[in-house]
C-alpha cells in the first residue's frame, strides 16, 4: 500500500503535499528528518506529519532556507522487484 494512500489528509489539508524534510530549528516542536504534508502559501506554510500528530506552521522565508526540502517521491513498486 502507499503511504500517500494509506496517510491521505483529510477536510483543509487535502491540497497538502507530501515533503521529505530535516529539520532542525529550536523553535520547531519537532527535530530530525521527516515525511511532512506541507500547504506551501504566500507568506507562511503550514506543516503536519506524516501519521497527523503535530501540526504547526512555519515562515515562508524558513522554509526556503531549508538545505534538505524536497517533494517525496514514491518508490515505483516496478522498480523495487528488478532490483530484488
């Protein structure tokens, strides 16, 4: 099953897309390396997690200055069984 599937966002957040990012800001509530649903806008986005737990939002202009920021990609299953 995919994980885009199977974590859809629900009601406000169904425009979100899926971002692998790494965080690592004090005044975020949460550290390391992540899957996030992020609704990019004009001058703020706003971030949940993977599996719903923490939402918050952040300033446009830290988001841009994120080093690892990048849309998630999901692994074709095709791919995965020539490679096995």
């Amino acid at each position: 099953m995919k994980i885009t599937n199977k974590y859809k966002p629900k009601g406000a957040w169904q425009t979100a897309k899926l971002y692998k990012v790494r965080l690592f800001e004090p005044k975020l509530p949460i550290c390391g390396s992540f899957l996030v649903w992020a609704k990019v806008g004009y001058k703020w986005v706003k971030v949940m997690n993977l599996i719903h737990t923490v939402k918050f939002k952040m300033s446009k202009k830290s988001w841009d200055d994120l080093k690892v920021c990048s849309l998630y990609a999901e692994p074709n299953s095709n791919e995965l069984k020539l490679a096995a």
